[in-house]
C-alpha cells in the first residue's frame, strides 16, 4: 500500500494501521506509480519472534540482471519497477544473520481492470542463528615437493569451518587459480609437468580464515630425470675419506651413487638420497664411482668417473717386536711383524728402560741384528709409507747383556 508498496498495510489489514487518513477500504488499485511501470516483489523479514529486521539486503536475480532493495524499519522491502512475467531468485543478505533458503518467484502482468495482480506479496525471510565468526587459519598444508602429476594435497581441520577452499599458483605465489572448495581436507591432484605452490583456508557462513600457504614448491616430472653432467671424486687419498660430488639433475627426487674395487667391473651402492655428494670412507685400494639420478618415474642413465681414487693409508702398528731377554754375546736378532702398506720400518734402542731412545735401524727388512755392550736394553719399532707413519710399538721387557 502507498506509493511503491513500502508501507506496511499488508500486514494489518483488517485493521490498517499506515498513518492514513481512512476507515474503510473500498477498492484496491495496484501498482500506481507516480512515474515508471511494472510489477512489485515485496515482503518483510523477521527473526523468528517476529521482530523487524532493518538493513538487509534483498535481491530479486533473473536472467537478465537483478533489482535491490533494503529492508526498512518495520523490516519491509520492496522491489520495484520489475518486470512482469519473469520468474526471479529472491535472497536475503546480512553480515550479521543467515536467512531461511532462497525464493524463487514468478510475476505476473498487472491490467486495469484486472481482479488480480501481477506484482508478488508476502515474500518473506526469517532469520537463523546469527553469522559464527571466521574460521582460524589453518595449522599446515602438506603436498610433496616433487611428484609425477598425481598426489594428495593435505591439511590440518578447523573445528569451525564448514568448508575448504584450496588454491594453485604456478608462478612462484604471483598468481592463484581456484581448484577446490568442499568440506574434505584433502584433494588428490592430477596435473601436468611443472612448478606448482599451494594455499589452503577454512570457510564458514561467517566468512573465511586466513590462508595458509604452502613454503615449497612441489616440482611435477613426467618423465625419468636426465643424466647427471658430471661426478668428481680425488685422484688419490692418505686418509681414506673423502667427499664424491656430481651434478644436480633436473627432475631428479634421489640419486644412487655406487662404487667399484675392480675398475669398473663389478659396482656395489654406496648412498642413496637427496643431496648431491657423500662422504666415502674406505680402506686402502682403487676406487671408481657412478651415479644415477632417481624419480618415481625412473632412474636416468648413470654417470660414470673414468678414474681412480687411489687410497693409501698410513700403515697399521706392527702387531709384535720380539727379541731376547739375555744374551752372553751382545749379538741377538731383533724381529717384528709386517705391518700392510709399510715400505720401510724404523727402530730405536733405549738402554734407560724406555727412557730415552736411538734410532738404530731404517730400511724394508722385518727384523735388524744388532751387536751391543753389556747393558740392558729394550726396541721399539715403527712403520711407513708414503703417506704417513704408524704408532710406536714397543717391547715390553729389556735384553740383559752380560758378556763373558
């Protein structure tokens, strides 16, 4: 009632109450407008105890576009000017409130004369609970960091959230493209080679939490990754360890670095994992290395040194030195075990328990005759090679000398 159908007198009728000067309603003129055409949707909305909701949004959509309006004091709205026999989606809209479902609505085509209207009434909304807050974000969003087109996205849950949505870039987080928004935590993806970051956040009626972004990439290879360039390793070792490297291999997820004793012959698996070098730690001998750069699709053809790591460690201790506990003639062999890898040995003499001592003998040989005095005396033995000496062995016990 009342220009563009905003007063209330649908909703006292018989007994209206609009601030109009009358006592009787004798006739019914719908849609006159002081200017303009077409058909009115109105209703009002309530919470359910039946109070007016002022200031929500109500929008009528059709094919064509859409018409607006918002609800006054009284909780009354009215969309005018509409156009006749066209059937609109009606919503109601607040950020404080959710609303009973959508309406769909059919005009009709007022006519003078007519004992009907075209224009629509009583297209009403109450209110549910009042809009939740936002969801929190999410603790984590997990996805490998390199696959072969199909893996799973996970994440954590939000007690609040009714929804997830999840997002993809491709341009290292410049851009973000939509790829899922359900109430599952987990999406399995199937995409193509490339670079791909993701980011997740929680929804609810209330709105939506932050995102949470994923801090790597996940690098998609369908196909096995190419060869290593190179792999280097030492010539020559005196410790025995040392490091093996190689390059890095496009589309590679592991590599698997074997080792030869025979120049290649026979190959043995030395490492396998992510990084691109290890430390070997070997005995004395020839050492050769390979590597083969892996992905779940397959391992690239190896990368093979053409060399040797010629391993020469410092000799071990000579395990015994044994020579006699008397002597009447002051000549007596000393002897001692060969020690691996030795090219020389040096021996030394103490006549002071071990106090002191005397270098008396440098050369290949196993054991030194030696002529001395009355005395007593105690050896110690040692071997070398070019890269380096072992730890003393010692006798234990002296030679008591006692000339006659």
């Amino acid at each position: 009632m009342g220009w563009d159908g905003l007063a209330d007198a649908w909703y006292n009728l018989p007994s209206v109450n609009a601030g109009y000067a009358f006592n009787t309603v004798v006739a019914c003129i719908y849609n006159i407008f002081p200017a303009g055409s077409g058909e009115i949707i109105s209703g009002r909305i309530t919470h359910s105890s039946g109070d007016p909701v002022p200031g929500v949004t109500v929008t009528a959509t059709y094919a064509g576009g859409s018409y607006t309006a918002v609800t006054n004091v009284n909780g009354i709205y009215a969309l005018t000017h509409v156009l006749p026999n066209t059937t609109y989606t009606v919503s109601a809209a607040s950020p404080d409130f959710v609303f009973d479902s959508n309406k769909t609505v059919t005009t009709g085509l007022s006519a003078n004369g007519q004992l009907t209207s075209g224009s629509r009434s009583r297209i009403d909304f109450v209110t549910g609970s009042a809009l939740p807050s936002p969801p929190s974000a999410l603790a984590a969003i997990v996805y490998p960091t390199s696959a072969t087109g199909r893996f799973t996205i996970t994440w954590s849950q939000a007690s609040d959230a009714t929804a997830y949505e999840l997002m993809r870039s491709l341009d290292n987080a410049t851009s973000w493209l939509s790829v899922y928004i359900g109430p599952n935590s987990s999406y399995s993806e199937t995409i193509g080679a490339g670079t791909y970051r993701y980011c997740v956040r929680a929804l609810n009626p209330g709105g939506s939490g932050d995102w949470k972004v994923g801090l790597t990439d996940c690098v998609v290879w369908t196909t096995v990754p190419v060869a290593s360039a190179s792999i280097t390793y030492p010539t020559s070792s005196k410790t025995g360890s040392y490091r093996v490297c190689w390059s890095a291999s496009a589309g590679a997820t592991s590599y698997a670095a074997v080792r030869s004793s025979d120049g290649g012959r026979t190959w043995s698996q030395v490492y396998s994992g992510p990084d691109t070098a290890f430390t070997d730690t070997v005995g004395n001998g020839r050492f050769r290395y390979g590597v083969r750069a892996v992905n779940s699709i397959g391992a690239a053809a190896s990368k093979t040194g053409t060399v040797d790591c010629v391993v020469t460690l410092p000799p071990p201790v000579p395990a015994s030195i044994s020579y006699p506990s008397t002597s009447a003639t002051g000549k007596y062999a000393v002897r001692w075990a060969a020690a691996s890898s030795a090219t020389q040995y040096v021996v030394t003499r103490s006549n002071d328990g071990g106090t002191t001592w005397s270098q008396i003998y440098s050369g290949a040989a196993t054991s030194y005759s030696d002529t001395v005095g009355n005395g007593r005396y105690r050896y110690s033995v040692r071997a070398l090679n070019q890269s380096g000496t072992s730890a003393w062995k010692r006798g234990t016990v002296d030679c008591v000398v006692a000339r006659r």
